[in-house]
C-alpha cells in the first residue's frame, strides 16, 4: 500500500466519526469492485472494529443517491429489528456517520469513502461449503424482501440504470452484433441464434411490471452467497451485506440470480460443457428457503414466475458475456482468450438444462408451496 494510498485512507478516517484512535487497518474481503478495509480504533483499553470503504465511482457514478438508498434501507430494517427483539447491530449494516452528521465523505481527491460498524463472530463465504448454506442463503434473502415488503421501492434510484431490465440488454446486444467492432460475429453464430430464438421470452417479467402483474420490490441484485454474513456459532445467516445495487426491481431476479450462481454444477467459466447442468436438489433447497424466509410476502404471481425469474437471469447475464466478447472484452474481466464467450456458453448450457427440467422446477416450486 503506497504512501499517497494511506493518506487518503488516514484523511477518509480523520473526517468519519470513529471512536478511539486509529491503531491499524488492512484489506478485507474479497469484493472487487470498491476498496474495503478492517480498521482497528482504540479507545483507553478498548478496541472499536469498523469497516471502512472506498465507493468505486467510476462504476457507482451517483455515490450520494447510493448512500441515501442504503441509509434509508438500514434504518427501516433496524426498526424491524428491533420490533422483532433482534439485535440491529448484527442483523443489518450500521453507517458511521461523518463529523458533520453525513452518510459518507469526500477526501481532497474527490474519492467519496464511507464507514460501517464491523460485525463480529460472523464469516462470509465465497463458496457452498454444504447444502445449509445455500438454504441459508435462499432464507436470508428471503427474510430480507419480507422485511422490505412495506418499503416504498419507488424511492430508490437506480444505483445502475437498467441492471436488469432485460430487454434493453437485448437491444444492446443486437447493437454490438450490428456492430461487430472486433469482427467476432462469424464465429458466434450458434450462440447469437440461441439468443434470438429466445428473443420472444425476454419481456416476459418487465411486461408484467408494467401491467401491474408483478409489483416493484426492493430488491438486492447481487444475491451471492458471498453478500450473507453466516454466524459462526450457530451456522444460520444473520446479515444480508453489500447493499450497493439495492434498487427497485423485482424479486423474482434475486431469486433467479442466486439460482444461476449457486445451483450450477459447474464454474461460471467451465469450457467443458458437459459439466454444466441445473442442480434440482441445489434449486429444491434455495426455494425452501427463500419461501420460508417470504413467508407469505409474495404475490402468487410472484411465486409461479420462480423459475422463469432463474431463466431470464441466466440468459440476461449470458448476453452480457457475450455483449462484452463481441465488443472487444471491455467490462468484465478476463483471465484468458475467449473467457467471455466461454461465461457465455456456460450460461447458455445452464439456460438449456433448465429448459429440459422446466416441468420439474414448476412441480419443486407448487411442492414447497403446500408444505
């Protein structure tokens, strides 16, 4: 960590109000996308455990709106909490407010940071140890829409316009396959034909948003096992985290991400696509969960689209990869030559596995509903 680095950080934490003084900070987690530190701070002989982040604002371009989003969510769920006789300082994020009664700063070099209060005795995962985890995870973000039920979803802003508004991602798509500025189109002709055929399906849930058939929900969009903080005494997840991308939405894409990401059987990059196929146990698990976690909170409408929610996001983020492949690998990551049409294949494997298992998933959803 370089000098310029630390004091921004020693800058960012001189203008949050953290009690004690600072003993020591070091990088925590496994996010990639902000900078996030465990502070230490000691008060005579007590310690104070904080977490203190630098907000990427070249990918969150509105930090001020994001912060007023997770400040109004974490008040709400702290009420609950509360009327609940649950503990609000492990059950939900608590902002370190600056000097000057803010939920962020600003450092001399316009980096905006902000602190939270660390919680303790809880680990995140980064993968599915077992089985409870991934119900775990199915119950937290469960729990955390029938906590939110009530929130008025219509005054959140988009932390990232049309995240999951799956039909502008197909316009988008067809732009770069018009496009085609890498001249990659000839060799993705399988895959861009699977997308079209598909083309009919991809209003499906954003139809039914504007017909009023599914109603606006706070939603998390990143429903990774990686954004639970699990207990470690009791095993049972306490505390949804990464609050960055809630946003009006709907639930049926919380669900369906989660689906996508932990009942594959396969890496999110696996070449061989043999091995990629949908869990049924995996997918049986995380909807007991979820609907558990619901208990009653949503529509019967909501329920039945389930496992249309896991197949749209599927193919959504399927279409991202190969958005990104064909305009020249300018958003995610790669690692290797062709990583992102080998995301994209992937997906569009677990997107088949679903179609062929389409009859059970529906049976699995109807099964758990009845108890």
């Amino acid at each position: 960590m370089g000098d310029a680095q630390c004091g921004k950080i020693r800058e960012a934490i001189d203008l949050l109000s953290f009690e004690g003084e600072p003993i020591s900070w070091e990088r925590y987690g496994s996010g990639h996308i902000n900078d996030t530190f465990r502070l230490v701070c000691r008060d005579g002989e007590k310690e104070h455990l904080y977490i203190l982040q630098r907000i990427n604002h070249e990918i969150f371009t509105d930090p001020v709106s994001l912060m007023r989003n997770i400040a109004g969510v974490t008040s709400f769920l702290r009420e609950k909490i509360i009327a609940q006789g649950g503990d609000p300082y492990r059950e939900t994020l608590n902002i370190v407010k600056s000097r000057d009664g803010k939920d962020y700063v600003t450092d001399s070099d316009g980096n905006y940071w902000r602190g939270y209060l660390f919680i303790s005795g809880a680990t995140c995962f980064d993968k599915v140890r077992n089985p409870d985890d991934f119900y775990q995870s199915g119950k937290a973000f469960g729990h955390f829409q029938r906590q939110l039920a009530e929130y008025p979803a219509e005054e959140l802003t988009e932390t990232i316009v049309n995240f999951h508004n799956t039909p502008v991602r197909l316009e988008t798509f067809k732009k770069a396959v018009e496009e085609d500025v890498c001249g990659r189109a000839h060799l993705v002709q399988k895959e861009i034909q699977f997308v079209m055929d598909r083309e009919q399906d991809m209003g499906l849930a954003m139809d039914m948003l504007a017909k009023g058939e599914l109603p606006l929900r706070v939603t998390h969009n990143d429903t990774k096992l990686n954004n639970i903080m699990i207990d470690d005494k009791t095993g049972q997840a306490i505390c949804i985290i990464d609050l960055d991308t809630v946003m009006p939405g709907l639930s049926i894409f919380d669900f369906g991400d989660s689906i996508r990401f932990g009942a594959n059987t396969a890496e999110e990059d696996e070449t061989d696509l043999t091995k990629v196929s949908l869990s049924v146990p995996l997918f049986e698990i995380y909807t007991r969960g979820f609907l558990e976690g619901c208990a009653g909170s949503l529509t019967e409408a909501e329920v039945k689209m389930l496992p249309q929610g896991a197949r749209l996001m599927t193919l959504e983020c399927g279409i991202r990869f190969l958005t990104d492949y064909l305009s020249g690998d300018t958003y995610f990551k790669i690692s290797r030559e062709k990583h992102n049409l080998d995301r994209c294949r992937t997906q569009f494997g677990l997107v088949e596995d679903m179609e062929k298992k389409w009859g059970e998933m529906e049976r699995i959803v109807e099964a758990v509903c009845k108890g």
